[in-house]
C-alpha cells in the first residue's frame, strides 16, 4: 500500500473513531494549496536544464505549515501529499504550533555541482518565495537537502522579505541555527522509546536492539541506546548489514563508517543479509530508512516486542494487523520521529525572539514535549480502547479538527 492510500487509511479509522462530521472529514483531507513550478538553470557547461518542483501546504488551522523540502530523482506528488498530511497530524501530537507541510525538486543531487544546486536552489526560492514565510510555511531539510540548501532559500528569501532567519529551520549554527538540531530525531526516538518502555516495567539497558538504516537518525539512535547501556547488536543501511549477538561497539562504528563511508569489514560484527535483519532476534527493532519495510510477507516474521517507527510510514496496514494479533508493540511514526519537526520548532522560536539557546535547554525541553506527549496518547488509547497508532492519529486529528472548528470553518 502506498504511503497517501495507508495515511488516508490511518485518519479514515481516526475520524470514526471520533465521529467527525462527514464534512469536516473531508475538509482536513484535502490540501489547502498545491504548488508546482518549473525551475530551469544553467548548468556549469552552459546547456539549460529543467526540473519540476512543487511544495504541498496541506493544513494552517494550529499555524504555520512546517515540513521538509526533498531533492530526489522519484520525488512523487503522492508520496509528497502523504507526508505533508502526516506533519499536520505530527506537530498536533507534540503540540506544537504549526499545521502541515511538504516539498521537493525531482532531481538527482548527486548528478548536480554544489554551484549547480545552488542554482537549483535560488530559482525554486524565487518561485516560491510569497507562498512560504515565518508566519506561512516554514521549509526544513528532508532526503537530498541539508543546511547548506537551507542557508541558500534563507538568503534568497531574505532578498525579497529582509533578514528572516526565521523562514527555515535545520540551517547552519551560524546563520541561526539550534544546537542539538542534528541529533533531535534520533534523541527524539531515544526518550520516546523510553517513555514505552518505562510503560512496562523496563528501560533502555540490557535490552536488544536491532536497528535499519545508519544515517543521520539511525547513528545518533545507535549512540545514544549504546550510551544508556543498550545493546545494538545488528544495524544495516544502503551498504550492507553487520550483526553482533553480544552488542556492536557503536563508538567504533561510527569511526569506521566515518573514514570508509561504508559498513562493509567492520571488526566488531559478522556481516549479515540486510534482508534478514527485520527479522533479526530481538527486544526493540527501530526501523529508520525507508517507507512500507515491514509488509505482510514479512510481518508474520518479525521476531521483536517492540517497533519504534523512526522511520515514515515504515509498516504497512496489512502488516500492523498481523504485528497486533502477535502482540507486537508499535510506537507509531507520527510520534516517535517528531523530535527534529519539535527542535526545528525551538529554533524558529529563537530566531524570532533573537534570544539563543544552550544545547542542554533544548535537549531538556525536548525530553518534556516527548514525554508529555506519550502521556496525551496513552490517555487516547484508554478512552478509545485503541492501538498507540490510533491513539496518536485520533490526537492529533482531534487537535486540528478542533482548532478548524474554532476558527469557523464554514463561515
């Protein structure tokens, strides 16, 4: 199932569940405004080239619209609509003040110069830059981007508007950016993980982790479990998988994937079948790569008590059914990865306050969005004798739909 068919899904079941008007259902579904633009530069020898962007603003009734921009060759308008409607439900879990939103430019960045990215980069900015804002839609980085493209569509917008650091989040440190930005998901991830746990009686230490995909999110989860005496003992990402039945020193991971930019001949572990590592023995598997990984031919498999979703959209509908009737416990992902959309929020409050702060107030404040939120969740669950996912879809659906109602939506 497609990541916009299982998302419809998910609000579908929440929207009976709390017996929204038939109206207002349909309202919340659709996006407010879906922009396409054609970008064309120069390329570095001279020849024109074109490539389509667009930018999804899906829902503004609890604030500005906030959500990543992708530069990705399969960069898909669905896939896109699916994950700006997720960030609308996401920062109403966590409460924070935003709506939901999502972008990109089907391109190959890895085919692109630096300078050619740049221009890339100006040229989308040019054409959207009166439809985003501080107080309209908010950008961040997402797969291809990082905080150098944020620093590009800062400048760029700040031609147009006056100095708005304010218009992206995730952007350099220098230019206005939050510490702890680059660690927020994965630490995210961490606290929520120890909020479930604690729910049963245990905690990080001692237990098994298995980990899919050893990027920004996936490494800093792996250092962050290993540092509170977890034991990650299998982990994979595009360049293979290595597995460790007594733990992976992850410190030694990382220097090893820092100079070869692979996993393969690490020491410290067996290499193993990246298709064999979901269903890896284990207590906690977290999934952090790619959409739709755990589907029903493998889901009858998956040998771990707890999935923590770090990933978006990584179990299909299918396979949640099968992982309920098992008794497997899933944290949903539009709880468990809002810890970068939450420190992106501390940094937009920074910048318009022009007031900076330490990395251990962000890290702290955090810890207690997370937490609280878990909290909000769990109370759905008991009213709505529901799955965490429900709990934390009729959430953040009851947040925006109220907030849409309040405004006076059919006025």
């Amino acid at each position: 199932m497609n990541a916009l068919a299982a998302t419809n899904r998910n609000f579908r079941h929440a929207a009976r569940i709390l017996g929204l008007d038939s109206k207002l259902e349909k309202s919340l579904l659709i996006p407010f405004r879906e922009i396409k633009v054609e970008c064309t530069i120069p390329k570095d020898d001279g020849t024109l080239v074109s490539y389509v962007g667009f930018r999804i603003q899906h829902d503004n009734a609890r604030g500005p619209m906030k959500g990543g921009i992708r530069y990705h060759p399969e960069v898909d308008p669905d896939e896109v609509n699916a994950l700006a409607q997720l960030m609308t439900w996401k920062t109403a879990v966590v409460n924070i003040p935003y709506g939901g939103a999502k972008g990109g430019i089907g391109c190959n960045p890895r085919d692109l110069s630096v300078s050619e990215l740049e221009r890339l980069t100006r040229v989308f900015t040019q054409k959207i830059h009166d439809l985003i804002g501080i107080h309209r839609d908010v950008p961040a980085p997402d797969m291809g981007t990082n905080s150098q493209t944020m620093a590009w569509i800062l400048d760029e917008y700040s031609k147009f508007h006056g100095h708005s650091p304010a218009v992206v989040t995730g952007k350099p440190i220098d230019l206005g950016g939050s510490l702890g930005r680059e660690s927020a998901t994965g630490l995210g991830v961490v606290f929520a993980t120890e909020s479930l746990l604690g729910e049963y009686g245990k905690s990080i230490s001692g237990m098994k982790f298995v980990i899919q995909g050893f990027g920004n999110v996936g490494s800093w989860a792996a250092k962050l479990i290993h540092d509170r005496g977890g034991h990650v003992i299998a982990v994979s990402d595009i360049t293979g998988a290595i597995k460790n039945p007594a733990g992976i020193n992850i410190p030694d991971l990382l220097k090893h994937k820092d100079s070869n930019r692979s996993l393969k001949e690490f020491q410290g572990g067996d290499a193993m079948d990246p298709n064999d590592l979901l269903v890896h023995e284990c207590d906690v598997l977290i999934p952090c790569a790619l959409g739709g990984v755990i589907n029903k031919e493998n889901a009858a498999d998956v040998k771990a008590k707890f999935i923590i979703e770090a990933a978006n959209h990584p179990t299909d509908p299918e396979a949640d059914e099968i992982l309920s009737k098992k008794g497997v416990v899933i944290l949903p992902d539009i709880y468990a990865n809002a810890g970068g959309v939450t420190v992106s929020y501390f940094e937009w409050v920074q910048n318009i306050q022009g007031f900076m702060w330490e990395e251990d107030k962000v890290n702290c404040e955090l810890k207690k969005y997370m937490h609280k939120a878990f909290l909000d969740i769990k109370a759905l669950c008991q009213t709505h004798d529901c799955s965490l996912r429900m709990g934390a879809f009729t959430l953040g659906v009851n947040r925006v739909a109220r907030a849409t109602l309040l405004r006076g939506w059919e006025a």
